[in-house]
C-alpha cells in the first residue's frame, strides 16, 4: 500500500507549483525527509523539476522521477489557489500535503486538518 501525498511551493504571486509522491507520504517520511534536506527555496525548486515521483530520498539524484522511467506528462502543475491545489492532490488519493512557504513546510492531512511537523517528527525518533 502506498501513502500518497503532494508536495509544493508557494510561490511569489500566491500560485502553489507542486507534484505528486506515491510512496511513504507520511509525515515520519516524507515530512522529516522535506525539513532535513529541501529547507532552501532553490532546493525545493530543484525537487519540484524533477516532477511526480515514485519516492523520494534525501539526496535529489536518489529520488525516483516518473519521467526517468520514460513516463508522460508527470511535470510540476501549478495551481492558482489553495483550493485547487488541494483538489487536485484530493483527485489522486493523497493522505497528505506539503507546501513550502518561503522557508518553512507546512503539512495538512486529507481532511485539510493542519499536522505539526514537529510534533509528529519528535514522536517517531
């Protein structure tokens, strides 16, 4: 089973560029994995290049990128309100969402509940 989620950036004109990840979208994973190694704006942009994923890694050549196993139509898309951006992340059956917000992650879960980062990341260890 996979734990879906969807992973953006808020941009400098409200829009949100984001993609999806199919696996380990948790916040223990993905979330610890966002705040300990994407905690630059050009970081974020480089992993929101790469497009949808399969899984991501700490290290940005390790993440697994639909579009090197030759796959279609997985770049970034960006949304012009939250709202979308939800919807959309909704519409592929993600648990969680990420967005980056100029220098911090935010997270909500599928019933648009804000989660803490923090808390959640502080339990698992």
């Amino acid at each position: 089973m996979a734990t879906r989620s969807f992973i953006g950036k808020i941009n400098k004109d409200d829009s949100i560029t984001a993609v999806y990840c199919h696996f380990d979208g948790y916040p223990g994973h993905v979330g610890k994995i966002l705040i300990d190694s994407y905690i630059t704006e050009a970081q974020v942009d480089s992993l929101l290049a790469g497009g949808d994923m399969s899984s991501l890694s700490n290290v940005l050549n390790e993440c697994v990128f639909y579009k090197d196993r030759g796959e279609k139509q997985t770049e970034s898309r960006t949304y012009s309100a939250f709202e979308l951006f939800f919807r959309a992340g909704r519409d592929s059956w993600a648990e969680y969402f990420y967005l980056f917000n100029h220098d911090f992650w935010g997270c909500w879960d599928a019933d648009g509940e804000r989660v803490d980062l923090s808390q959640v990341i502080m339990r698992e260890e």
